[in-house]
C-alpha cells in the first residue's frame, strides 16, 4: 500500500508537470515501464530513481501559485518517501527526504506542513538520542505553529487559531519555552474579541496561566 500511494503521488506530479510517462522516462534515464509500474506500485524502485524524478519534478518552469502547488504536493511526496525509507529500516535515507520535505514546504509557504516536517525530525533525534536537535526542532515546530495562529486569527478563522495556539502551550510546557507563550500575545489578544467561543476560552485560560508562569521565570 505504501509503495502504491507513493506512485500515485508521483503520477500525480508528473501530470501536473506536463509529462506524459514517455517523456518523464527519458528524462530520468529509466524505461517507461518502469515508470508505469512504479506509478502503479508493482516496482519498488530504488533511491537513484526517485532522486532522479524529484531534480527533473523540482526542476520544472512553472510560476506564481501553479508552482507553489506544486511544491506543496512534491513536499508531502518527499514526507511520504521519508516514511517508506523508515519502514525499509534506513534511517539516513529517511532524514534526506524529511529536510527535503521541509525545504520544499518553505518554497510552497505551507506553514502546516513546516510544522508536521519539524515534528517528524524531533522525533527522528529523539530516536537518534540527540536530545538537543529535538528540542531545537520542537521549538521551531512551536513558532511555525504561531504564525500559523497569527495568519488564521487575522482572516476569522477562529477555530483553527484557537487549535493551533492550543499546540503551541502544549509545545511551550514541553520545551520549557518561555519565548513561545511569549510568542502568542499578539493571538490572545486579537482572539479577546471571541471570548464567548468555547475553543477561545480553553486557549485563553490556559494562556493566562501559562503566561502567569512564564512571567515568574523570566526571559
């Protein structure tokens, strides 16, 4: 199954790049076959492979929101391989495509997908026993998740900023990070205006406390 919803994926970009299997086979060096059995899930190919198809997909001239797009769908591609490489047991592979991923959510400006990318990796250096790049990921993970809050609560969409700056307390209290309940006072303050939503009431009590606690300990 994995394999199968990784060649979707890459049909998917090769579609909306333009290329029929013909073309995009030449272009990475591989026979078309191998392109439509790996697009249907009955190769599994090796890394050189998908290497070969994400420098011709990330290569591919499109502009303005056509390319953001794109970029956005090729980075849950490349979180996906990071995944296959995890079930196949290679733990090298499987960070390249996750800081690829992250990369390419940058590009895309997929502020959620940043935030799921950085949650992998702090898993992954926990799993390293590299506590350190854990928390530095975590933390990233929280502020990504803030300015996430900060773009939703500034268009109306309320629930959706009261769940994201509900991860980021609970980041904050798991990293010990003062300058993440620091980081939301803008979004408590703009969501005051929805006092009486129940999701606003849960964040903004647990923000009054954390932000009580935090004014204890400093900066």
């Amino acid at each position: 199954m994995a394999w199968r919803n990784l060649g979707r994926t890459l049909a998917e970009l090769r579609l909306a790049a333009g290329y029929t299997q013909h073309v995009f086979a030449g272009l990475v060096q591989y026979g078309r076959s191998s392109v439509a059995n790996t697009e249907t899930g009955r190769q599994q190919s090796g890394r050189s492979f998908w290497v070969r198809c994400d420098a011709v997909l990330h290569g591919t001239r499109a502009e303005g929101e056509t390319l953001r797009e794109l970029r956005r769908v090729e980075a849950r591609w490349a979180e996906f391989a990071s995944w296959t490489a995890d079930n196949l047991g290679d733990a090298r592979d499987a960070s390249y495509w996750l800081r690829h991923a992250l990369s390419l959510s940058h590009q895309a400006d997929d502020d959620q997908m940043i935030s799921y990318v950085l949650m992998r990796q702090a898993q992954h250096a926990v799993e390293r026993r590299d506590p350190d790049s854990a928390l530095t990921y975590r933390q990233d993970e929280g502020m990504t998740r803030t300015w996430l809050a900060t773009a939703y609560v500034l268009r109306g969409r309320i629930e959706e900023t009261a769940e994201q700056a509900d991860k980021v307390l609970t980041l904050a209290a798991e990293t010990g990070s003062v300058r993440l309940t620091q980081a939301l006072r803008r979004v408590d303050a703009e969501l005051a205006a929805y006092r009486s939503q129940p999701p606003v009431q849960r964040f903004r009590a647990r923000y009054a406390l954390a932000a009580q606690i935090s004014g204890r300990i400093g900066t």
